[in-house]
C-alpha cells in the first residue's frame, strides 16, 4: 500500500486500488484436480478440498501446498501423502517462522497470539492482561507494526487474520507447544 499511498514512492496514485477476493474453494478444487490430471497423476475433490481448506484459499500458499502434494504423488494422492506434505512444508518453513518471531517484540508477538487463539476484542481489559498487551492505546501500535511487517491483513469486517496460514498453524502447534 505504501508504494501506491506514499508521494515519496514511485508508483504515488499510478492507478486505481482494487482489492482482490480469495479464490472459492470451488475454483480450487477443479483447478488442483485438473492439474493433477494434465500430468497423468490423480487427486479427489475431497482431498483437492482439504488443500485448499488447510491453506484457508490463499492463492500462494494453496498453489505451494499443492506442488508439495503433486511432488510426493506418483500416481494417485492419498491422505498420507496430503499429510507427509504439510508436515515437509511447516519443516521448511520452521527457520523463516522462527526468524520472523526473533525480529518481533514480545508485545507483538502475543498480538499474534492473541489473533491466533482468535480473540476479537483486543482493548479488553481481559485479552490486555491475558496476553500482556499493555494498554488498550497500544494496540493501534501493535497493530500498525504487524501490518507493515505484512503479518496480519485486517479484512473489510475489521476482523484481523495473520496473512500466511502455514504460520498460523506453526504458531498454534509448535511456538506454543
């Protein structure tokens, strides 16, 4: 946004601003299990699904959790293959995730928290304590920061989500853990 909103950057009001919508899960589905085909290789719907479920229909991350699927599929695609895949894909993942929690605050780090354990109300005094946030004031900081760091996206409802559902589940399963 900064390149399109800062008169200081190149692209300063270049054109208009359009906000693309996810892919449907439809459209993966189909799109997934052609590709498979057009290789001779075979995926079912439901598993075409799951992908794009897992991946919650972010067009980067379901397009590279199903190259990891097709890579590990010789013939036809199974559960065990969806799963060895997604298992691989958080392993290589794991040295960027942590690298990115070593460049955060810990006020920043529990706002991640926080949205991940799918709190809504930031500024209550509960969700404050609980996840050593500061004062309510701060969390228009908090979320400035991850937003820059392209960690988050605050979506038209105000609902905020973290970008990058790989780094979602990694959080969850295994900074938590």
């Amino acid at each position: 946004m900064n390149i399109f909103n800062d008169y200081e950057m190149p692209f300063y009001k270049f054109g208009d601003i359009l906000f693309l919508q996810k892919i449907g899960r439809e459209d993966w589905v189909r799109f997934i299990s052609e590709r498979f085909k057009s290789t001779g290789k075979h995926i079912s719907n439901k598993l075409s699904g799951q992908i794009a479920d897992v991946m919650k229909n972010h067009p980067y991350y379901t397009q590279q959790y199903s190259q990891q699927v097709w890579l590990r599929t010789e013939k036809d695609c199974n559960e065990a293959i969806l799963q060895t895949a997604f298992t691989d894909l958080i392993g290589q993942l794991s040295l960027l995730f942590t690298n990115i929690i070593d460049s955060l605050t810990i006020k920043q780090i529990n706002f991640l928290l926080a949205i991940v354990a799918g709190e809504t109300n930031f500024s209550s005094t509960e969700v404050l304590k609980k996840y050593d946030l500061g004062t309510s004031a701060n969390i228009k900081n908090l979320k400035k920061a991850t937003l820059e760091k392209d960690l988050i996206d605050i979506l038209p409802d105000n609902q905020i989500v973290l970008q990058d559902p790989t780094f979602e589940y990694w959080l969850k399963n295994y900074y938590c853990n």
